[in-house]
C-alpha cells in the first residue's frame, strides 16, 4: 500500500500547554490579557483590584464611589472581596468598576 505525501492531521490533546479555559474547555484570552489582580489589605476588608487599560475600557458602568459613569476609553480599576462571606465566587460576582481617585480616596463604608 502507497504511502500518503500529506501529514497526518494531530488531534489536540486537552493536557497539552498551561492556558487559561473555561469550563467547557475554550479559552478566556480576554481574562489573559487583562493580566493577576493585585490584592490590597484595608480596614473594610481584602481587596482584589485589576487596572483595566484605555484599550481594554470598552463599556459603562457606574462607579461606586462617586454614582458617576465609568465611560469607554476611560483607564480605571476592577475591585471585589477575596474574603468575602460566601467564598471567592461570591465576591468575583459582585466586583465593582470604580474610577481611580475614587478607589484611592474611598471611605471604609462600602455596601
């Protein structure tokens, strides 16, 4: 039987690389991109705070701090509880957009 000149087509392996995916197995590039929160101790708590770009501020949201809108094209922060009463799932569910100053000059009565 004559050998083909075409290579072999390799299925991809589920355990192959250290990428990020979600549950059902696709990848969360935009997670990637956004880079590791850093976490900030406070009176009110442990907070994990994410800086989101220029570039990455593609939608509104009202900070917070000021009841002001987070507009597009406007570099500001992503903060939720890590110690958060019903565990990290919990807290990643209720983070918040906040603007910088905001964030910086809070007071330790959030919620």
């Amino acid at each position: 039987m004559p050998r083909s000149n075409q290579p072999r087509r390799r299925r991809p392996s589920p355990a192959r690389g250290s990428q990020s995916t979600h549950d059902d197995g696709e990848l969360d590039l935009s997670r990637l991109r956004m880079g590791i929160p850093s976490t900030e101790s406070a009176p009110d708590g442990v907070w994990a705070v994410r800086r989101i770009s220029v570039g990455n501020a593609q939608k509104v949201y009202t900070c917070p701090g000021c009841h002001h809108q987070v507009l597009p094209g406007v570099a500001h922060l992503v903060v939720w509880r890590e110690d958060a009463m019903f565990g990290a799932e919990a807290g990643l569910s209720e983070r918040r957009h906040w603007h910088n100053n905001c964030w910086r000059g809070r007071h330790y009565q959030y919620r």
